[in-house]
C-alpha cells in the first residue's frame, strides 16, 4: 500500500504537457516589439502586436495531414481572432490555435 509521500514524489517527478487535439496547434507567441524597426524605443505602456510565433506542437490530426505543412518549431503568421490562451506559464504567450487560423509558415531557402 503507498502512502502520501510516495504520491508526493511521484506528483514532483511528472512533467504536465499541452497537447491540442482536433485541427490545432500549439503556438508561443512572439514578444511585442518595443523598439520599431528604424530603432525608436516605445513607451512602456505602447508595444507593437504581434502575431507571429512559433509552434510548440501540433496535434496528432495535423501532423497526419499533408494539406497542412506545419512542424514543431515552424515560425508562423497567425489570426489571432480564435487563439485560447494557455495559463500554462508565467508569461502567458502560449496559444492553441485552430489550424484555420496559421495564414503563412516563415522558411528560409538554402541556394
């Protein structure tokens, strides 16, 4: 018979994952800029949106699809319209996102 200890330890040994199921795929939005590109730093208060990031994982209906040529670390441009927000970590950027919603992949050609 375990006792409470024993549960304790196992509790501190797991690792608790997001997994999207369905057509979605998990996203860590990118930091919004606060310097512009021709380099003028903004106010705290002022950060321009982004709503590019990079996929954390897809979901397993995904990863089957030919039609959608999304991978795990894949920079994307997203609609952030339907994103569902991950209270998963302190700094709030992970989403899950209907596949719908990836309007580009970001790749870079070799040549």
């Amino acid at each position: 018979m375990a006792d409470a200890s024993d549960s304790t330890k196992r509790s501190k040994n797991t690792i608790e994952v997001v997994e999207p199921i369905g057509k979605r795929v998990l996203i860590r939005k990118d930091e919004d800029k606060k310097i512009t590109k021709v380099g003028l730093h903004l106010p705290d208060k002022i950060e321009i949106p982004t709503i590019t990031g990079r996929v954390v994982t897809v979901s397993a209906e995904v990863e089957r699809d030919e039609n959608y040529p999304i991978k795990q670390y894949d920079r994307v441009l997203f609609n952030p319209k339907h994103a569902i927000p991950v209270d998963f970590e302190g700094d709030n950027r992970l989403f899950v996102i209907p596949v719908e919603d990836v309007v580009a992949v970001f790749r870079r050609e070799i040549g």
